[in-house]
C-alpha cells in the first residue's frame, strides 16, 4: 500500500489541537484523519507559533528538522503528495496558488475557501491548470446520516420537499481574527454559515434567489453577529436560516418539511416525522414522531472518509464530493446576503454578477 506524503500548514484547533476534546468523536482533525487513514504519513508542518509547532511535531512524530515558520520554505524544501491548509482565511488563496505549483496531488483546504469570490474562483483555475485536486473541508458531506437523509428524500421518503428551516446559532464572535473582516472575510455566516450553506445545495441544489438580514448589536467588531435570511431553491422549495445571533449555545440544525413528512437533522439531531392518521381531530392527518428512522449510509469518520476518498481520487483519477467549486458555491450566497442587506434588505438572484467587493465592509460603513 503506497503512503502519501502529508505536510500540515497552520497547526491550530481544526489542524491538530481539537483532538485535546475529549467529547468529540475522534479523529476530529486533519492531522488525526491522515494518521487514522493508515494510507498517510504526516512529514512536516508550518505554524507562526514555535510553542503550537512544537507540540504538533511531538504529538504526530515530525522532527524538528521538519518544521517550519515560512510556509515557503516547507513548500520549497519537502516533497509531498498533499497538504492540508488550515491558515487564517485570508492566507488561503496565495498558499493554495503556490502549493499547487509545487508538484502536489491534491489540497485540502478549510472553509471558508476564500475572504472573497475572486481569489477563490483563481484557487480553483491555479490548481486546474496544475491538475491538482482541490477539497474544501465541508465535512457533514461525508457524515452517513446526511448522506442518508439525501438519499431518503431523494427516493420520496417525505414525498415532495416544500420548505426549509436551518439555524447555525453560536455566542458572539470574540476578539482576534475571527472578529476581523480582512482577515476572516465576515462574521458567524462566513466561519460557520459556509457549513449551513454548502449543505443545503448538497442536498436541494442551487439557490435561484435570497434576501437576507445583517446586523450587530455593537460596532465594537467589524464583523455580523446575526444573519436572518429568506430563499427560494431552483426547484421551487423555499427556506429560511438563521446565523449566528448571540446565544449562549452552538446549535446546528436542518429541519426538512415534505408533502408527506418532516425531517430533523443537526448536531446530535436524527428525527423523522410521517403523516399519519390524527390522535386529536377527526378527518385530519398529524406529524408523528417515529421510533426508527433510516440508517446512514455508513458510520465512517467522516475526517477520515474525506482523507480517503482524497486518496481515491488521486489513484483512480476520479472526483470529491466537496470541491473548491462547491465551496466558491457557498461563498458566493454568503456574499448575496452581504449584498442584500447593503441594497435595502432586497432579493438578490444568483448567480451573481460582477460582485468584486465584500459588501459588508460597505454595509456598516454606510
């Protein structure tokens, strides 16, 4: 079995350091994906921070003579196969650029893919033009539950699919780079919504519009805090989400309304509903909760079901289920909420055209 050459840049939270969660389900990090894969070997890493740096070498066996500062220097000294991209968000289209140049297989780089539509559609041209996959880490695609949920409403478990509702509900972003716009690109919609948005389209298809709702309760950050928005797919469903909002909670949640039945799914979230004959009105026909719904597809890790297909793609020259298309996808109605709330609240079609600005930075300048 080959081993694929691995080199981690950024060796933060989603990098390395969330497998300290004893909570989560494990691996829960690109480092610990590759490890469990048992198909890579983790050969070197960057990070600014020499501390974070050192601890990612002991705890993944790289010597130190394997870690880096510049970013530049690990891509110039080391050969590999794939590099993970787990940086600030506006550092992802220039290492992504020249990590594509260096002879790789493919990149995985974190979500959000870019601070704005242009660097990340030029992410997507460099690494074509270098034939080297591109994924964006939008992990619930390869969670069996979702997978499994597709499938059901596919095959017509809910009957016709009318309306859905979605909440990506976190506290207030803190201080540091999360709360700031040239660096993050936005606020909770950009660092959490990309999650709520690309799976949406996994599992609906495109947006034909969306009208939305920016705001924050001081102007002591320069990014949202809240976003509230309304949308209609291609197909005709409509929805509604809510982003952020200033709880005291994390909350991730998809409910699913069809013809024939209702679907809730989210962090620690599995229900089905079916229509059924009414317990409290004669002639009617009510929601009941069942007792068993269907099982996912699998119960991979999904970390480590992306690490694998990754590899898949590489040796059988085929595709992932979550590109750096996708991922522009998701970007790309991040900003059409921006922009609807800088224009007056109003709809906004996709796809758009010629957006070469983040409007947020407009919105609360106005």
């Amino acid at each position: 079995m080959q081993k694929y050459r691995v080199g981690i840049i950024g060796c933060g939270r989603v990098a390395s350091l969330l497998e300290k969660d004893r909570l989560r389900q494990h691996p829960c990090t690109h480092a610990g994906a590759y490890v469990k894969s048992g198909q890579c070997e983790i050969v070197t890493g960057c990070d600014i921070n020499r501390e974070r740096l050192n601890e990612f070498g002991y705890t993944f066996g790289v010597s130190k003579e394997h870690l880096y500062e510049d970013y530049r220097e690990l891509l110039d000294k080391e050969e590999l196969d794939i590099v993970s991209i787990c940086t600030w968000t506006h550092l992802h289209k220039e290492m992504t650029i020249k990590a594509s140049k260096k002879g790789l297989k493919a990149i995985l780089c974190e979500k959000p893919i870019a601070t704005n539509l242009s660097d990340a559609r030029e992410m997507i041209k460099e690494c074509e033009k270098n034939k080297v996959i591109l994924a964006v880490n939008h992990h619930r695609r390869y969670d069996g539950y979702y997978q499994g949920v597709k499938k059901f409403i596919e095959d017509g478990g809910i009957g016709e699919v009318r309306t859905v509702a979605a909440w990506m509900l976190t506290g207030r972003p803190k201080p540091g780079w999360h709360s700031k716009l040239e660096i993050a690109g936005g606020g909770p919609l950009m660092h959490d919504g990309t999650h709520m948005f690309d799976i949406l389209r996994y599992f609906f298809g495109e947006f034909k519009w969306i009208q939305a709702f920016i705001s924050r309760e001081k102007d002591d950050i320069q990014i949202e805090d809240r976003a509230v928005c309304y949308f209609e797919f291609e197909n005709g469903i409509k929805g509604f989400m809510e982003n952020g909002g200033v709880r005291n909670y994390f909350h991730f949640e998809v409910d699913i309304l069809g013809q024939d039945g209702r679907i809730h799914i989210g962090n620690g979230i599995y229900r089905y509903y079916k229509s059924d004959t009414s317990r409290m009105y004669e002639g009617f026909r009510d929601l009941v909760l069942q007792d068993k719904f269907i099982e996912p597809l699998h119960y991979e890790n999904t970390d480590v079901k992306q690490v694998l297909e990754i590899i898949n793609a590489i040796e059988n020259k085929g595709k992932v289920i979550s590109t750096g298309y996708d991922a522009t996808k998701a970007l790309e109605l991040i900003f059409a909420c921006y922009y609807s709330s800088l224009i007056g609240n109003k709809i906004v079609y996709l796809p758009l055209k010629n957006l070469k600005f983040n409007p947020l930075k407009k919105l609360f300048e106005t």
